[in-house]
C-alpha cells in the first residue's frame, strides 16, 4: 500500500474493530472477539499499529482491560451456542439418514 493515508485508515480501522469487539459495540462472533483480545494484548503488531497513528498503546489498553472479561464471557457464551447448533445440526442429519435408511429397506 503506498499511499500513506490508506495505510493510516486502514490501521486506524483495525484497531478500532479490535475494541468494539470486546466493547460489545459489534455483532462480533466468539472468534472475532478472542482474535481482537489476542491482537489488543499481544505487542506486535498492535504496537507498532498504535505508535503509526501516533496513539499510546498501553492507553488503549487501558480502554478496554475492563471490559476483556465480559468479552471473553461473551466469547465463551457464543462458542458454546454455536457448537450447540453445530451438535443439533449433526443429529439432525443422522435421524435424516436413518429415515432415509428405513424408508429404503421398506420399500
């Protein structure tokens, strides 16, 4: 990307996607959240990206670090619904081929 401006919006974007994820602000998934947990509290590139938009990054830390537990609870409450819907789903498929399976040797 080599124009400068691009670069800073488009760095300005992700962190601010990062916190309202764990802010609650977005319809986030629980892999949207642990990844914008992950990217807020690793160093790199997080780091890099705040001192680019001339930000300190322990304040924006500081932003959000009371909020990462909830975030992480919602994150948890999201991933154990979706793998409730994925086991449903699963059994749901196995009843449809064991009907299958009957209506076949009926016949």
């Amino acid at each position: 990307m080599s124009d400068p401006q691009a670069q800073r919006n488009l760095v300005a974007a992700i962190i601010l996607q990062a916190v309202e994820d764990i802010e609650g602000k977005n319809n986030a998934t629980w892999r949207e959240i642990v990844s914008a947990v992950c990217f807020i509290r690793n160093e790199d590139p997080f780091e890099y990206y705040c001192i680019e938009l001339g930000l300190d990054p322990d304040a924006v830390r500081e932003k959000v670090r009371d909020k990462i537990p909830l975030a992480i609870e919602r994150a948890d409450r999201l991933h154990a619904a979706a793998r409730e819907k994925a086991e449903k789903e699963r059994l749901a498929r196995i009843e449809e081929r064991r009907i299958d399976a009957s209506f076949a040797t009926a016949c």
